[in-house]
C-alpha cells in the first residue's frame, strides 16, 4: 500500500509567503503614503489578509480551526478539490462608517483566502464546518486505512493460508 504522508511544512511555507505578500504590500504602502489608512480600492480583487489557524489531529480526523470575527457565513465560502482546502470569503468594513472619522484602522478587511493541503487519506464526502463566536471549525475525518490498527501477535508458531493473506503462499511467522 502506498502511503502519503501530510507535509505540515509545506503549509508553513504557504503560510510564509502569505505574510511575506503582506509585508511587501505594507512597504508598497507606506512608500505611497498609504500606511495607516483604510483605502479600499487599495485592495482590488486579490486577499488582502489571511486569517490565523490552527490544524490539529486526532486518532479519527484533522480538526481545522480559523479565527474569523465579524465574517457572516453568506461571506465565507470552503471548497475542496484535489486535496487542496481553500478557506476564502470576505470581511466587510462597517456599514455606517461613512459618519465616522478614523484615527487608526488596525483590523483587517476585505477579501480573504487561506488554503491547506490535505493528507490523502481523508474522507473528502464526511468533511463538516461549524462556526461559534467567530470561531470556524473544519472537522476532516481521515479514511479507514489511515487509522491505526493493532496487530495481536499470538504466542507460538502459525502457519497462514493463503486464503488470509490474500493470495501469498503459505510461511512460517516466527522468527529465525
């Protein structure tokens, strides 16, 4: 059996050249006077933030958690296709804020986009989500064969047909 294994760094280095994207589009930002201000045509059609996440395992499933305050769920959209989990909506800025002057503009708005690379042993078809307080869960529950089994060892000496084990020959199972 060919098994594939989650590279959790691979989504490190994702998550990397999103913050690095932003810190050059702050630099660009403040070399045109921007810095500090909210400029929404600034921030065209491409994400303008990524929100923060955690990615945890249980012996069952991947557990997903995003921090998305002041996200509604008819903002939010999650897909799943080649194994890619994308997380991507947006965050809008207040509505009665045409009345209002801003000093300081510190939380992130806009559109948003995160996306994860999942195992391939997940049960794509049982993927869940629910959101609490701001608070997104994604549970990926993982396949059969990717849970762990234990084998009983038996004490003594075996013989396995064929039939067991699935058209090899006959052998002995203790060691030499």
């Amino acid at each position: 059996m060919l098994r594939t294994q989650w590279d959790l760094f691979e989504d490190l280095r994702s998550a990397q050249d999103e913050r690095n994207q932003h810190q050059m589009n702050r630099l660009f930002e403040q070399a045109l006077g921007l810095h500090g201000q909210w400029q929404p045509a600034a921030m065209g059609s491409s994400p303008a933030w990524a929100p923060a996440l955690d990615i945890s395992e249980r012996k069952d499933a991947y557990l997903v958690t995003v921090e998305l305050p002041g996200v509604k769920l008819d903002d939010l959209t999650i897909t799943l296709e080649d194994g890619l989990l994308t997380i991507q909506g947006e965050r809008q800025f207040a509505d009665d804020a045409s009345d209002q002057q801003f000093h300081r503009v510190e939380r992130r708005y806009g559109a948003f986009r995160r996306s994860i690379t999942l195992p391939a042993h997940v049960l794509a078809e049982g993927i869940q989500a629910s959101s609490e307080d701001g608070v997104l869960q994604i549970l990926v529950p993982k396949a059969e064969e990717a849970k762990a089994k234990r084998i009983q060892v038996r004490p003594g000496r075996t013989e396995i047909s064929a039939a067991s084990s699935e058209g090899a020959t006959s052998q002995d199972t203790t060691p030499s």
